[in-house]
C-alpha cells in the first residue's frame, strides 16, 4: 500500500492542511514527539494557521527515542489524527511540523534552532517524571540522572531542562531575545514549576544568566485536555482505510480537546484562539478542575481496571458499581473547586462520563496508571488535604490511595521512577497497619496525610476491604 506523504493520493472525504507547507517556516520547538502532542498542541497549531497563516511550524523534537522521528521524516512530516465518536469515524492529516529530530542523535542541531531568531515559542510535553524535579523540595533534583548529567556538561545537554537553559544561554551570548515555554504537561502550575527549575539550574551555572531569564524569558501555565490512548496496529489499520493509503504514525482520539493558556509570550504566538484555545490571566480554576475531575477520576479508574483484570477505561465504565464509585470520587472532587469561569461543573461531570465510557476509545488502565507516584500529589492529595482542612470527610481520596496499593500487591510490580522504593516498602507490611511502610516513603505523601492517623485508618480500612 502506498505511504502517507506529500505525493500521497488521498481520500476526497479526508480533512487535511489547506496552506502551502513549503511556505510555512519554523518558529515552535516542541520536545516530546508523543501522540498527546500529535493530537493535541500541533492540530491547534494547524488549524490556528488555516484561519491566520504565519511563521509557526513546529520543530519537533523527541529527546531519546528516533523511531517516532523517523517515521516522521519517512511520511514528509504528515500524519493522521482519527477522531473516533458517536457519529463515526473521521481522519485528519495533520502537517503543521516542519523539521523533526531525535535529540540523542543530533544535539546540536536542536540548539541550532534553540539558538535562532526564527524560534520564538517552546512546547514540552515530556511527562511529569522527564523535568528532575525533587518530591520532596518542589525544586531541581541534583540527584536525577538527566539533571547530573547536564551540570556536569551544560554544553552537551541530554535532559529537558539541560537543553531549555543551554538554549537560553545561547540567546543570551547572541544577543538575542528569549523564547517563550509553554509546558504542556500535567504538572500544577506547569509554568511556574517550569520556571523555577531553569532558574534553579541557571543559577546553579551562572548568576548573571539566571537574572537575564527571569527578566526576560516567560513561563506561562496551560491546561490541556484529550484523551489520546496509545496507537495499535488496529489504530494503523483503521487509518489506511480510512485514508486509502499507509500511516504507521496514525493516532487515535475523542472529539474533545481544549486548551486553556495564560496569554503572557515574549515574542508572539500563533492564534490558537482561532483554533478554539482559551486565553486567560489565570489556568489555575481551570487546571485544578482537570486534574482532580478528569485526572482524578482516572487514577480511580485505572487501578480499579488493574485490580479487577479489566483493560481499558470503558470497560469499568461498563460496570454500574464502579460508575457509582467515580460518581462518589467527582462528588467529592468538586467540592475543593473554586468557580471555573464560562464551566458549568455538573455538565463537564456529566461529559466527562461521558468521555470516560465512548465505546470507541480504548485506553488501557495500564497506561493510565504508569507513573502513579508522581501523578497522586496534584490529581489526588492536594484534594484530601484540602478536604481535611475545611472539616470534610476525605475519604474518596483515601480510596483511591488504597487502590493504588493494592494494585502494586496484586502485579508485586509497577512501571514509576519511584519503583525500587516503593515495592520496597510496600513489600514490609504490618498487619495492623498495613500502609505504614509506604507513608514512610520520603516525600511520597504531604506531612497533612502521613501524619493524620486517622484519615491513613480510612486507607487501611478500604485496603483491607480490597
């Protein structure tokens, strides 16, 4: 079957870009060439250029793996987006990238661009877990191996941060202005967090150059939401028919999406507004609803899917009592949520049952539940504390925390950069106080939880109930 790329003979019905690509020059660098960006930040892109053509093709960029890269460089930089719902299935091709590298492979390069006036915006998507940052402090974490590395040879970075600040500092002795960073991922006040960490290792090279940054460069917040599950050669196949032609980069998503940007950029930006985005002075009511409804919600979802050998997220959805149970936990959820501007909160509830049961969606529990450790502080714990502090009951969240236990005593494995510690711990049990060993983990669990007997009885209770 014939590949897709520019040559490509496509389906009449098939959305794809309606500008020039060979007019269309770089100014976006995206680290992190996964499928949510590919779904996500570069169909705003695209679509924002269809209505207000400029400068804005994205650079993208994966820091380890070339295969994604590759793939990409095979196909002219074009790939399909399969948005599956109610009404059936639609594709998009999707060619708002315009350069695309492996960072392992070719460092210089990404500095390159890092380094040129045509750069004017960064996007990360690199999950939690890539940025270095320290469980304990909220602040750079000396001891990860990307964040070593990168002091030890700042010129030759191979971490996220590594490669933001070199960047920058490469601005700095051009004469240049800084680029804007936008982080994309689920991190609480993504930006800020962002911030600090590349003020941290700035400082940590240079004072001077860590002043010119806070001065100069911005770090603005953003909330993102789709619900994209891996691809699978099911996914591929139902792309080359929809499409008539081969596309090993397919994606597969929900018609949701929405993206919510403090509008704060130092040099200008593509109008993803036309695309849909929301512009505002804060994310903050927007974000916190995302991560303890949606977020929340899915954690819940994917440990009782683990637990009770149920592989994806719709096939808990399909069963009444655990319905019941999110219910309960978004109940609870929406109590610690201060008004979120132009959201009416039982609808998005509502949708996001909705979402959660699309038949057509088929997004493993498994994927769902990697990295768990650092996803339980913004999506769940900070909601219990907050309960416990207003004098609520917090017990949905100690639920939620026991299911995550229990799923690491079923599987006696777990993909999370904390693994060693935790199976350690969670391998010392007591009968009379089953958790303890794991709320002694180091900066696993806020001092409000680990030190509340009572509220970690509840998690003792549900646990001994599962």
């Amino acid at each position: 079957m014939e590949r897709l790329s520019s040559s490509a003979h496509l389906k009449s019905a098939i959305t794809s870009p309606d500008f020039d690509r060979k007019m269309l020059k770089p100014g976006i660098v995206h680290i992190g060439l996964g499928a949510f960006h590919r779904a996500h930040q570069a169909v705003f892109t695209q679509r924002a250029l269809q209505r207000d053509f400029g400068p804005w093709g994205i650079v993208a960029v994966n820091l380890r793996s070339p295969e994604p890269v590759d793939a990409l460089a095979r196909q002219d930089g074009l790939y399909s987006v399969i948005v599956r719902g109610g009404e059936g299935d639609e594709a998009e091709v999707v060619g708002s990238t315009v350069d695309w590298l492996c960072a392992a492979q070719r460092p210089e390069r990404v500095l390159d661009y890092l380094s040129s006036p045509d750069i004017r915006i960064l996007t990360l998507t690199v999950s939690e877990k890539a940025y270095g940052l320290d469980p304990v402090t909220g602040g750079l974490d000396v001891k990860h191996p990307a964040i070593v590395a990168d002091m030890a040879s700042p010129h030759t970075p191979t971490g996220v941060i590594g490669f933001l600040v070199e960047g920058l500092a490469l601005r700095l002795q051009k004469g240049l202005a800084p680029y804007t960073v936008l982080c994309c991922d689920n991190l609480p006040s993504n930006g800020k967090v962002v911030r600090r960490l590349v003020l941290e290792m700035a400082e940590l090279r240079d004072a001077e150059l860590a002043r010119w940054i806070a001065q100069n460069a911005s770090f603005p917040c953003s909330m993102v939401d789709r619900i994209v599950p891996a691809a699978t050669d099911e996914t591929r196949t139902r792309a080359a028919g929809l499409l008539g032609v081969e596309d090993t980069l397919a994606i597969e998503t929900e018609p949701f999406m929405q993206w919510v940007i403090e509008d704060d950029f130092v040099a200008g930006r593509p109008s993803w507004e036309a695309a849909g985005a929301v512009f505002t002075q804060s994310v903050v009511p927007y974000e916190d609803m995302k991560l303890r409804l949606l977020n929340g919600s899915h954690t819940l979802i994917a440990h009782l899917g683990i637990l009770h050998g149920l592989e994806f997220v719709r096939d808990v959805m399909a069963q009444p009592e655990f319905v019941a149970k999110v219910k309960r936990h978004m109940q609870a959820a929406v109590l610690t949520l201060d008004p979120v501007p132009g959201i009416d909160l039982p609808f998005y509830i509502n949708q996001l049952l909705e979402r959660f049961a699309n038949p057509t969606i088929a997004h493993r529990n498994e994927q769902i539940a990697m990295d768990t450790s650092q996803k339980l502080p913004q999506r769940i714990l900070a909601a219990a504390v907050e309960t416990l502090e207003a004098g609520r009951d917090a017990a949905e969240f100690a639920y939620v925390v026991a299911l995550w236990i229990a799923s690491i005593h079923k599987r006696g494995e777990m993909n999370d950069p904390r693994r060693a510690e935790i199976l350690a711990a969670a391998r010392q049990v007591d009968d009379a106080d089953p958790s303890a060993f794991l709320f002694e983990v180091e900066g696993l669990f806020p001092a409000q939880l680990s030190q509340n007997r009572a509220w970690r009885d509840i998690v003792n209770r549900e646990l001994a109930s599962l």
